[in-house]
C-alpha cells in the first residue's frame, strides 16, 4: 500500500509530534506541522481561509507527512492520506507529556508555553469524550485507510524501530 501521504492525529500531548518527527525523518517525508500552519511567533493566529489555503497546498502536494488534530479539517485530510497513525493515549499520560515540554522550545510550535494554558489543559481533558469519538467515526467512514492505531508512545517507538 502506499504511504506518501500520511496523518498523525490524536491528544495533544500524546507525542504526535515527536513521532512523526521521527518518521519523516526515517521515511524522508516532508513534514509539516498544522500548528505552525495556523499560529503566528506573536501568539496570533492567521485566518481561517489563509489556513486553508496553506493546508491545501501541502496537500496538492505528492507526498507528505501533516502532524496535528485541527477537527474542522481532519475530513479532509483523512479523504486524501494514504496513512493514518492515531495516537490514542490515556488522558493521563497525554496532560504529563504537555506538562513535560513547558518551558522548551518545539520545532513545531512558533513559540513555548511557561505553563499550561488552562482552556488547553481542559481540551486535553476531554479529548477522549469529546474528539475521540469523531475520529474514530472518520476512519470507520474511510474505512479503505490504513490506520495503525497506538496506545502506548512504547508502541509507537516499536513501530519505527521495525521500520
């Protein structure tokens, strides 16, 4: 099957990121972050039709790797990926990895939070109620996807160790 054009979804702080940081640099895919497609380093963020229109144009693209949720667009990308790699993690363990990183720098995020935003730590919360879900209702749709789906980072780890 072909794998050209992947997606890495799931909680944030579920190591999303890092993974598929990591993948693209084993598969040299290009890699890109919607975070940094959507926010600006001033903490703002671009319009909805400025983000769409950079969304769109990776994915015009041959090949890709696009790393992040974004509910409003997942349809979309779901539609024209070869690939689906779903980070499907206790809340638990999503809100400890968000709290790891503070203070650091990201190479996917414009900038780095000293603490955890409030309204971010409450998403993280009820990602698996209220996200979860509709994801999983997406890839039973486009049910011809392939989809790995990790529930642990270590699983995540053996799967590109294998590669």
């Amino acid at each position: 099957m072909n794998t050209d054009r992947v997606i890495v979804i799931g909680c944030p702080g579920s190591g999303k990121s890092t993974f598929a940081r990591r993948y693209s640099a084993l598969t040299g895919l290009a890699l890109f972050h919607l975070d940094l497609i959507y926010h600006r380093p001033d903490h703002t963020t671009v319009s909805r039709e400025v983000f769409d229109h950079r969304l769109e144009t990776v994915m015009c693209t041959k090949s890709w790797i696009i790393d992040g949720n974004y509910q409003r667009t997942m349809e979309k990308r779901i539609k024209k990926c070869d690939k689906v790699f779903l980070f499907d993690l206790p809340t638990e363990v999503c809100l400890a990895g968000a709290k790891e990183r503070l203070g650091t720098p990201r190479p996917d995020m414009p900038w780095f939070e000293e603490k955890l935003d409030p309204d971010f730590e409450d998403h993280i919360k009820e990602f698996r109620e209220k996200n979860l879900p509709k994801i999983y209702e997406l890839l039973e749709k486009y049910s011809d996807k392939d989809v790995t789906v990790f529930r642990s980072r270590e699983e995540a780890d053996e799967y590109l160790f294998g590669l």
